[in-house]
C-alpha cells in the first residue's frame, strides 16, 4: 500500500458545551488541514479525537463528517479499534462502506490482554472487515507492549499492512524496520520525528501536525535528503512548541489554536471526563500561538 504513505493529522474534534460533537468546528479543522497543513491524510478516531470517550453513534457521526468534508482530496485512516470487538467490526464494515483508505485498530486494552488474545483480535476484525488494517500500537497509553514475534505473526494476517508506531523504543522501530520491509511503518510521536524519518518510517501520524504540519513536513524532507543539520533545527524549534503545548494540556491547547486558526467564535470543548482550558491556560495557549504558530 504505497499510496497510504506520508504525513497524516490526528485528527481534534471540537465539542460543545454539552459534550455533543461540533460540526461546524470539525469542518473547519478538516479544512484547514487540507487548505493550509497541506497534509497527505487524517487519521479519525485516534487519541487525539479523544475517541474513547465517544459513544459508537458519536463515532460514526465523525467518521461521517470527515468523509464528507475531505471527500477524495486526501487519504482518510479510521481508527476502529475498541476493546468491544464488535462494535470495533461494526465500525470497520462502516467506514469501509464510506470508502476510507484504510483502517486502524487499537490494541485492546484495560484487561491485560495475553499475545494470543491481542492476535485473536486482529484475525477477527480483518476476517469480517474488507479493508486493509493499520495496528495502532501505544504502550503509553494502553499498556500493551509488543515484541518483534508478536509483530511478526500480525503481520502474517492478510489485510494487516502496517503500524502506527507510539513508542520512543527506537531499538524496536529499528528491528522492525529491517525486519519487515513491506509493512508500513507510522512514527506516532511528533517530537521524535528525525530518529524516526532517520529509521526510515514510510509516514508519520500526530496531533500537532493539525497546526504544526508545514514545519514537520519540512523536518521529514530534511531527513530524506541527508540534511540532518536543517532537520535537527526545524525539530528543536518544534518541540520548542511541543513541550510548551505539553506543559499547558495537549488537547486543550491545540483546539484554542485551532479555535484561533478557523476563527471560530465558539469555543472548541474537550470531551468530559477531560478537563476545559482554564483562563490561565488560555493565555498561555494564546502565547504559544503567538510564538510559534500566527
Ligand atoms: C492519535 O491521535 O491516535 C495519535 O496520533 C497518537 C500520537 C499522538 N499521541 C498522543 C497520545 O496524543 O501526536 C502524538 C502526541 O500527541 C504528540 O507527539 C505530543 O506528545
């Protein structure tokens, strides 16, 4: 699948005041991504749409309206995956009938899932979902953490084509990089976006590359063309950003950017139990803009 390579947003979903999903809002971060990030894809349904806290009509919604609004301009990834098995192929069967690219699927998480289970997982959703499928792995998050052997019989299922790799474990991206040369590999952390370009991943998935995108596509054509130099600049200078976004609350911080980018004059909510961006947040979000985005 070589077409699915490149520079993909995780995709922010606004919401209002009430918990419900932000159309208007949604649609413009979708837009903007095209118009102005000039990004390659977005990736829906990931951590970034605060999407395990949604309800499956909430998720179909957004999947729904992020196919309407980018229609073919762009590749589209949904990430399907829910510790529901059935709810993640009812997604699957969903999304494929909306024709995106692709799919994902967390690895399921809160029990603790044995190797087979986590394989049993996967066999199940691309036996009953006619769609290429993209592991999305994140120990940090979900405290599944996968060896070399475990990646090696996934990516022996026939519609498993790669990974969304969330992990700063750099010896493993590096195995699995010269181990399977025909599975596609996706770096998931943005500020370790050089060592990752270096390891020669086929793509990258982020959160800030909604607001951030220019300057990480130019990290990622740095690396490819050996200058290191000018890639290791343009980094420093984003995670400049990226730790003070980190410092201030990601999501929040991201959406008032992007709030500030659309010129919304509705605010862009968090999903609850997440917090809402206090008054100082606020200001320092509007620093951080100031500083590094306007
Ligand atoms: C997603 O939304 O599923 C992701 O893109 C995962 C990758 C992001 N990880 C999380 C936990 O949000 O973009 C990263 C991350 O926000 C960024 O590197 C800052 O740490």
């Amino acid at each position: 699948r070589e077409d699915l390579k490149g520079l993909y947003s995780a995709l922010l979903v606004p919401f209002n005041e009430d918990g419900s999903v932000n159309e208007e809002g949604l649609r413009k971060i979708i837009r903007h991504n095209i118009d102005r990030m000039n990004i390659d894809g977005l990736y829906v349904g990931g951590s970034s749409g605060e999407n395990f806290l949604l309800g499956k009509e909430e998720k179909k919604q957004i999947f729904e309206i992020a196919k309407d609004e980018a229609k073919d301009q762009i590749k589209l990834i949904a990430q399907i995956g829910s510790s529901n098995i059935y709810e993640a192929i009812e997604l699957g069967k969903f999304v494929t009938d909306l024709a995106y690219d692709a799919i994902s699927a967390v690895t399921p998480f809160y029990y603790r899932f044995n190797a087979d289970e986590v394989y049993n997982y996967y066999k199940e959703i691309t036996e009953n979902v006619e769609n290429d499928l993209i592991i999305y792995s994140i120990p940090l998050l979900t405290g599944v953490d996968m060896g070399i052997k475990d990646f090696e019989r996934l990516f022996k299922l026939p519609r498993i084509v790669g990974v969304k790799y969330t992990s700063a474990d750099f010896y493993l991206l590096e195995r699995l990089r010269k181990t399977f040369k025909q599975q596609l590999i996706f770096s998931g952390f943005d500020e370790m976006l050089v060592p990752a370009v270096a390891n020669n991943v086929d793509g990258a998935i982020g959160s800030t590359y909604n607001v951030n995108g220019i300057r990480s596509r130019q990290i990622f054509d740095a690396v490819k063309s050996n200058d290191l130099q000018k890639a290791l600049e343009i980094q420093n200078l984003t995670n400049d950003f990226i730790s003070a976004v980190l410092n201030n609350g990601l999501y929040q911080t991201l959406k008032y950017i992007l709030q500030r980018e659309v010129k919304s004059d509705k605010q862009f909510y968090s999903r609850k139990p997440m917090a809402q961006i206090t008054e100082e947040q606020k200001q320092e979000a509007e620093n951080i803009y100031q500083k590094f985005i306007k």
